[in-house]
C-alpha cells in the first residue's frame, strides 16, 4: 500500500488523481509555539492549548480532530507500505518534517522524502498536475533507516532549542540534504538577540519603515517576498504584527 503524507491541505487541493495511494494531510506549524510538553502533558495537548490561546477566534476546527486525529493515522500504516513524504525546503515544513521523521523512526515501512522542484523550493503550489507526477516518479528519494534517524533527531535539538548541535547535523549531511543547512540557519536567525527580535519580526518593522504597507495583505506579500525561508503563512505573521503592535484590526484569512 502507498501513503502520501502531504505537507497541508493546498497540496491537497492540486493533488493528482494520477497518482494512486491514500492521503494523509499534515496539518500543524511546529515552528510557531512550544513543542516540550510538561511531565503528564502530550504534545497535541500543548499545541492545542497554544493554539486556542495565540488565534482565538482564529482558527474555527477542532485541532484533535482535525490535526491530531490525522497525524496519528500515520502509526496505523502497515509495515509492508510505502511512504512519500511531500513537504517543501522553507522552515515550516522543515519542522513539522523532522517531527514526522522522529515519528516514524522505528517504523518498518519505506520512507520516501518528495521535494518541490529547485527552482521552487519552497512552493509545490508552482507546479502543475504533470510536474507533481514527474517529481513523484523520477525525484522521489528513498531514506535509509540512518537518514531517517538523523532528520528524526533535528526534532530533538528543536525541542532542546540547541540549534549549534542541529548546524552540526546539517554540516555533516550538506551533500545528501542540502536544504537542511538553510532550513536551520533561518531557525537561528529567528532568535531574538538582545534589542535584535528575530529575523522574522525584524523583517516585518523593515517592510514597516520602507513602504509603509496600507494593509496587512500588502504587508504579508512583501514579507513572503523578503523572507520566503520561514514558509509562514498569513496567521503566524499577523500574530507577530499584532504583537509588535501592527494591524491589530485585521483578521485572518487561514490557518
């Protein structure tokens, strides 16, 4: 049997008939709030307390319905299956990637890693029907067991917040993953430092001061222009523009 693990419900949307298997959609952003859950706590319970708490009257579905419950359905796919991860290069998908792998670290079926195209790649949405089937069938790449464990353990040093020792992973597996360098350079910019926010907050003052957008769309389209490594979407960026006191009117379009 043959699994697809699909980084959100966009992909879902645009995804080919074609290509035969049963669909499960990912539907988290591990890059945004805690991810160490406190002793007795699960982490779908941490993620869901944060979320009902940073996007009140945001985000209108059940998270353990419609994020946890679909996540879990990945422990119940036979051992004998094939797996195809599709998941973009940018740090949100990254993220939510390391989790999937530390998740399936010991599960015996074939994983397989789908990336968008290098032209694109942080965008799947780029691409059409029969670019999707060419990536599936002739770019798909199949980990072993040691590859799995180590983007499994870039899930661990994100909970740890010990970004030095993921660079370290990073460097190492530069030949075979050499999106990882990148995805976890943008995870150590977005640290605050002193008066210094964060790479993401500091690029959102910087659209402020340069063009003075009139609307929060004006402003998020700049900033998926300036910093597209962090693949956040229009709710993680208006939660940070509220916070750095920035359209506070506004309302989100999606989670």
């Amino acid at each position: 049997m043959i699994y697809h693990i699909l980084n959100g419900d966009a992909l879902l949307s645009q995804f080919p008939k074609e290509i035969t298997g049963e669909r499960i959609v990912f539907r988290e952003c591990l890059v945004d709030g805690p991810v160490m859950p406190k002793e007795g706590q699960e982490l779908w319970q941490l993620r869901e307390s944060f979320i009902q708490q940073s996007y009140p009257g945001d985000f209108t579905h059940d998270y353990y319905t419609h994020s946890y419950l679909e996540i879990l359905k990945i422990k119940s796919i036979p051992a004998d299956s094939q797996i195809y991860c599709w998941f973009e290069e940018d740090l949100f998908c990254q993220v939510n990637l390391w989790f999937l792998f530390n998740y399936l670290k010991t599960h015996p079926a074939e994983v397989n890693l789908v990336l968008p195209y290098p032209d694109s790649p942080y965008h799947f949405s780029v691409l059409g029907e029969k670019q999707l089937i060419e990536t599936y069938e002739k770019k798909s790449k199949k980990l072993s067991q040691r590859e799995r464990a180590v983007l499994g353990d870039l899930w661990i040093h994100f909970q740890n917040n010990d970004v030095f020792e993921a660079l370290k992973i990073a460097d190492l597996f530069i030949e075979r993953f050499p999106f990882l360098k990148p995805a976890v350079e943008a995870w150590r910019d977005m640290m605050p430092m002193g008066d210094f926010p964060g790479k993401p907050k500091a690029t959102i003052l910087e659209i402020q001061r340069d063009i003075q957008p009139s609307s929060f769309g004006q402003l998020f389209g700049e900033f998926q222009k300036r910093a597209p490594e962090y693949g956040l979407g229009d709710s993680q960026v208006l939660r940070m523009c509220r916070e750095l006191g920035l359209f506070t009117e506004d309302k989100k379009t999606s989670f």
